[in-house]
C-alpha cells in the first residue's frame, strides 16, 4: 500500500474484499445466465482495485477494451439510443399483442 492511500479498518477492508470476489462471481456467472454479466464483474473488480493493484491492472484493461466497443461520436451513441428504444417499444407492442408464449 502506497503513502497516498488512506488506513482502512481491517473489518472495512474485509467486507470489501469479500463484496468484490462476491460481485466478481456473480458477473461471471451472469456471462452464461441471463443477466448483466460484465458490468457485475467489471463492479467487482471495482471493489477489489480499493485493495490489490492486480485487480486495478485487470479493471483498467477492462474499462480499455469496453471502450474500444463503445459508439466512438455523438452520432453513433445517439443512434444506438434510438435503436435500442426502438427495440424496447418494438417488443413491447409484441408482447401486448401477442403474449408470452407459454403463459
């Protein structure tokens, strides 16, 4: 730990510890279920950079590739936007009209 960064209780640090490898697990098990899987995990890991510098290493490479995939301009965010509001209307009129299957 470095002179810059403040003393945290041994409790505290413990319960952040425990909540990131606790997010960590959840996120990777979201990546296979139905669920927001690399946001949980990239939360985790999050959690963990407050403790070890090999998590803050796998975050920020996280955070580097996510943003390799993310709409580059204004444009492009704006128009994964309409799309993506689009999509959600789309299938809610879907839903309305025709029901869930099964129900």
């Amino acid at each position: 730990m470095t002179g810059t960064e403040r003393q945290r209780p041994v409790a505290v640090r413990a319960l952040i510890v425990a909540g990131g490898f606790l997010l960590l697990a959840v996120g990777a098990a979201l990546m296979v279920l139905p669920g927001p899987g690399i946001p949980v995990a990239a939360a985790g890991l999050g959690l963990l950079a407050l403790e070890f510098a090999w998590a803050r290493r796998l975050r920020d490479w996280l955070l580097a590739r996510a943003a390799r995939v993310a709409p580059a301009g204004r444009r492009n965010r704006i128009a994964v936007g309409v799309a993506s509001g689009v999509s959600a209307i789309a299938a809610f009129v879907a839903v309305t009209i025709w029901g869930i299957p099964g129900l």
